[in-house]
C-alpha cells in the first residue's frame, strides 16, 4: 500500500515516512489527511471480491487501509472489531413516518464503542512502526479502545481521562492493565497534558486526529455501511453493477468530530473508486449537545473557523471545548449538504429510553445524541419520509449506568411471596 498525508489546512503533502502526526507549518492544527492510491487499490480489489470475504471484521477493508497487506494480517490485534448489526429500524420507522431507516449498533465492538475501529487500526500502525508505549486522552472511551486493543496485542498503554469520567469507562482502563492518569480537569486539558507527555518521552499517541489513523480507522463504519445496505447477499459474489449501496442521510453524534470525518472519508473513498454513485454520497447529519456545540456554530455562521465554547453537557463522549476535528467535521457536513443539529440532554436522555424500548438498542449518551437529532430533523421537515437512513449508535448505554438510570423508572420492591406480587399487580 502507498500513500501519503496531506494538510487539511494548507494542502502540503507530506511522507509518512518522516511526518508521524501533524503538518510542520500548522503545529497541531496541521492535521493530516490520508492519500491513498485507488488506481492501485481498483486493481487489487473489488466491492466483489471483498463481499465474498469471510473476514467480519473491519480488515476485510484492509486493502482501503493505508496498511501493506503483509502488516495488517500480522499486526493487527485479534480482537473482532466492525461489522456491528445494521438493523431495520421498523418500530420507530413507523413512529416517525420514516420507510427505511436504520439503526447502525456500534455499541456491539468488543469495548462497547465505535472508537474500536480507530484504536484497532493505531494499534496496528504502532506495531508497525514498532514503538513501545502507546498513549492517549479520553474522555473515556477511545481510552477504554486503546486499553482493550493494545491489551489484546499484549502492549503497554498511558491514558489520561478526566477525573470525572464514568466508573465504568474507568473501570475499562483498569482491568486492561493501563496505567491511568485521572486528570483533574477536563477533557481538552487531559489531551494537551497527553500531548506534552507523548513529546516529552516519546510515547506513540493517539489523540483523536491529531494521530492521522484515528480517521482511517473510522471510515470503515461508513465502508460497512455501504456493504452491508447492498442488494446482493454477502458471500454470493453477485454485486450488482459490482457497486454498493450508499443511503440517503446517516446521523452521527459529534464532540471532536473525527468520527463524522472519517465517516466521510470513507465515503470519499468509495466515490473515488466508484464504488458508490460519486454524485449521490450521503449528506451527513452532524448531532451536537446543545451545551457542547462549536462544530454547529461554526456551520451555521457558515465559516470553517472554530470558536472554542465552555462545554457542558451530560453525554460526556460528546463534550469537547474545541473539537480537534473540528475544520474537517465542518466541512463533512457542508460539502455531503447535510446540516447540524443541537439537542439538549434531556432530548439525550428521553431518546436512551425511547430508542432501548422500540429498537432494543441501549445506547449511552453520546450514542442516543444521534437519535435525538433525527426525531428532531423529521419534526423540522428536513428529511424525506422514504429517504434511506441511517443512525449510527456509537456507545453502548452499559458504559454510563447513571444517565440511563434516570429516565429508565424503578423497580418495584417486594417480599419474597405470590401474596406481596397479587398485590402489587392489583394497585
Ligand atoms: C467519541 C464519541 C463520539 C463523538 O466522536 P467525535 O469524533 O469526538 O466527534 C460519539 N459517541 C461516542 C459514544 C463516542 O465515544
């Protein structure tokens, strides 16, 4: 596989080789799009030949990957990340007049969020590039990712999460054997302490975006999603035009936005290959807590140009006072002619209980965010009742007990007889 960087604000191409992380003219701010080769990848491969594969994980993509064959089957850790169930959502598809919508579970990854896709894929460039120590910040879950899969590839980890996090996304770091720094402060500050720290003694980091294979881990949720909404049945090897099927819309939840990047860069992918309908890519709907909302406010001023705000929301995933992909998540949604959306946390909360009883599906905040925004886009009037959607759910409701407890009611006490249990179903 070649490839190279490119600066998503001055446009200079860079060698790998000799950038690890960021353009040297932009510091921090320079990240770093991936360049891949599609003449050579359209020459490899095919939505066929991949739709035959019997890999369910995101590597059956690995030829898309900016990865050499050789070292995505060697290196990558052996956990089974991606092809999370991608359900027709009937129930609340007719509760909001919608014919095809669907509800994309990525709380189904082995540490329970979609950011498995981009850890898995870091872990695996780490091992490439053979570093030793690997470290990230978090608000909780691309730390529980990293802990899980550098875990799984028996490799130390360094992860700085803000004291606040949830106990359970705490407890994910610990049992993985990382060794956790509890910042006190928040997110933004835990991912500028890890950034001096991985300066300071040469850990290989993750910080979302600023490690240029956050992104290209997470375009695979918009590959899977083109695959898995395709005509022809995985396995049979009778793609239809040999092409896949891109929806209409696809919800996600935003805080740094670089899930809603690589989501388009994974679009941008396939389009160039022609592998989806390069004048029909999905428009994508960033949602935003109302609390937690810069990439909003930017889109709606119509500037790429980021004000950091004072985030206060409780979905914690969410929470971001400037969001680090936030140029790029900008213009995801403006270049797909998608839009922004804000929801307040109750919004969040009624949407976790909402979707869990129709859809079976328990998401943690951040998760259901997506959800809220598209009940809120139909009472709008932005989409259209047949358009094919999709709502990605992107942390399992496990992660953050609390929250959920607060809109899911109470259980009923009772002694331990047929008498107490008559009695209670008769008031
Ligand atoms: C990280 C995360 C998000 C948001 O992703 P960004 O890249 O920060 O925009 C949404 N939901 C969950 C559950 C997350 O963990």
């Amino acid at each position: 596989m070649t490839y190279h960087f490119k600066c998503t604000l001055c446009g200079d191409e860079l060698d790998p080789r000799t950038t690890r992380y960021v353009c040297p003219k932009h510091g921090d701010d320079g990240i770093l799009d991936t360049i891949l080769d599609y003449a050579k990848i359209a020459k490899k491969t095919s939505p066929r030949k991949i739709s035959d594969s019997r890999d369910f994980s995101i590597w059956r993509y690995a030829d898309l990957l900016p990865i050499d064959d050789a070292h995505a089957s060697r290196f990558a850790p052996p956990l089974q990340v991606g092809w999370t169930p991608l359900y027709r959502a009937q129930k609340i598809g007719a509760q909001l007049g919608l014919s095809n919508l669907y509800i994309k579970d990525d709380g189904r990854n082995p540490t329970a969020s979609f950011k498995d896709r981009a850890s898995a894929f870091v872990v695996a460039k780490a091992r490439e590039l053979g570093v030793e120590i690997i470290t990230t910040a978090s608000t909780g879950n691309a730390g529980a990712a990293l802990a899980g899969l550098a875990a799984a590839a028996q490799m130390p980890t360094v992860i700085f999460v803000p004291e606040t996090a949830p106990p359970a996304k705490i407890a994910q770091l610990l049992i993985f054997g990382s060794r956790v720094m509890l910042v006190k402060g928040n997110y933004d500050q835990a991912f500028d302490l890890c950034l001096a720290a991985s300066k300071e003694f040469g850990w290989y980091c993750r910080n979302t975006a600023y490690n240029p294979f956050t992104v290209e881990g997470k375009k695979t949720a918009s590959i899977e999603i083109c695959e898995q909404l395709s005509p022809s049945p995985v396995g049979t090897g009778e793609g239809r035009g040999g092409g896949w099927r891109a929806p209409d819309r696809i919800f996600v939840s935003v805080g740094d936005g670089n899930i809603i990047s690589g989501l388009w860069k994974g679009l941008r992918d396939l389009a160039a290959l022609g592998w989806i309908d390069p004048l029909r890519v999905p428009r994508l709907m960033g949602i935003q807590a109302e609390g937690s909302a810069a990439c909003y406010n930017a889109w709606k001023a119509g500037t790429d140009k980021i004000t950091p705000v004072s985030a206060t929301t409780l979905a914690d995933s969410i929470s971001a006072d400037i969001p680090r992909d936030g140029v790029r998540a900008v213009r995801a949604v403006r270049e797909t002619g998608g839009a922004y959306l804000t929801v307040t946390d109750d919004e969040i909360l009624a949407a976790i209980r909402d979707l869990a009883r129709a859809e079976a599906v328990f998401a943690e905040p951040a998760g259901a965010a997506a959800y809220a925004g598209l009940v809120k886009a139909v009472k709008q009037g932005l989409v259209k009742s047949d358009e094919t959607m999709v709502c990605l759910i992107t942390g399992s409701g496990l992660k953050d007990i609390k929250s959920a407890m607060r809109v899911a009611g109470q259980g009923t006490r009772i002694e331990p007889s047929l008498d107490a249990l008559r009695r209670v179903l008769k008031s």
